[in-house]
C-alpha cells in the first residue's frame, strides 16, 4: 500500500550523506520529532538542486520548529557526497540526504516511478509517533516552495497542539482559526 495521510511511515534503514560524514539513518531515528522527508528523481539534474537549495536556505527555520528535513532520492550516498562537494547550491545543505538505491523508502511512501527506478517529486510531513500529516506530490517539471511547506508545517503543528482547531485556507501563524461546530455550519 502507498502511504496516505494519517498512515505511519514503514521501517526503513539506509546510508545517508550529512555534515560530511556517511551516516545510518532509520524510521526510528525519526520518532519523537517532526520530519519532512522531501523525494526528488535524482542527483545532478535541474530542477531538483534548485529545490534543495530553497530548503538548505530556510533550514534554519525548519529547525526552529524542530522539523528535521531527509531529502531522498534513489541515487547512493556517495553520489550525494559528489554532487554536495561539486555544486554551489547542493554544497549549502545541512540537512541529511538519504540515500535510497534499492528504493525501500521510495516504494514505502509509493512514490517510485514505475519502471523507472526514480522517485517522484513527493513532499510528506511526518509528525513524532511516524503518522503521515501532510502529503503531495507533483509533476516532473513543477518544483516546490520551502516557504509554503514552512507555512503548512506550522498548520500541522498548530492542530496537533490545539485539539478542536483547524486552520483555514492560507492561514498564517497568528491568525484566527476555526473551532468546527453545528453552529459554524453553513456561516461561512
């Protein structure tokens, strides 16, 4: 089964490139914390550095919510270590980069390109106990926007602290948000 909204992530183990080292990341390493796991088709392409350099510019952000970003591609730690020391906008990222080869991660969220072997663009927001929150995924040539996962982030993390609220279409931080009821119903 692909992952959908409100579905707990599947476990998963792989070798990851961050801070100039090789690491081994897991599911487990994701527990008790928010994460975006951000896939994109492959290493030394164009749209996808321009997308991971938007989110190494607003890492900082991310993780003054205590969001950790995994970017996964199928493509090996070692090519992210290559691509991360040749290019400008790959060597700002301070996040980890997951490697995924064998496409574990990518088939668990069920977004591996039939026959292919290479990921969509899919974007997935994961809360601390692995439940899926948020997810979208988008055509080859459309690359997303940090500044609109950033504002979603703070949507889902709004609504899990504050039970019996929901966030309206284009809400901010610190804007008003709706209590559903019977009495809301048809007012708006």
């Amino acid at each position: 089964m692909p992952a959908a909204v409100n579905s707990t992530i599947l476990p998963f183990t792989t070798q990851a490139y961050k801070d100039g080292k090789f690491v081994t990341v897991s599911d487990a390493d994701t527990k008790g914390k928010w994460s975006v796991f951000f896939f994109y088709p492959a290493d030394f392409t164009f749209v996808c550095p321009t997308e991971l350099e938007d989110l190494a510019d607003n890492y900082d952000a991310f993780q003054k919510l205590g969001v950790e970003i995994y970017s996964v591609s199928t493509d090996t730690h070692f090519s992210h270590k290559a691509w991360h020391d040749s290019s400008p906008a790959i060597g700002k990222i301070k996040y980890t980069m997951l490697g995924d080869p064998a496409g574990v991660i990518t088939n668990n969220f069920g977004v591996m390109r039939e026959g292919q072997g290479l990921a969509d663009r899919g974007t997935f927001l994961v809360d601390p106990d692995g439940v899926i929150q948020f997810m979208e995924v988008t055509a080859e040539g459309i690359g997303r926007n940090a500044a609109e996962l950033l504002r979603k982030v703070k949507a889902a993390q709004y609504v899990a602290a504050h039970p019996g609220e929901v966030c309206p279409a284009k809400w901010e931080e610190g804007e008003k948000t709706l209590a559903p009821s019977l009495e809301l119903v048809g007012k708006i």
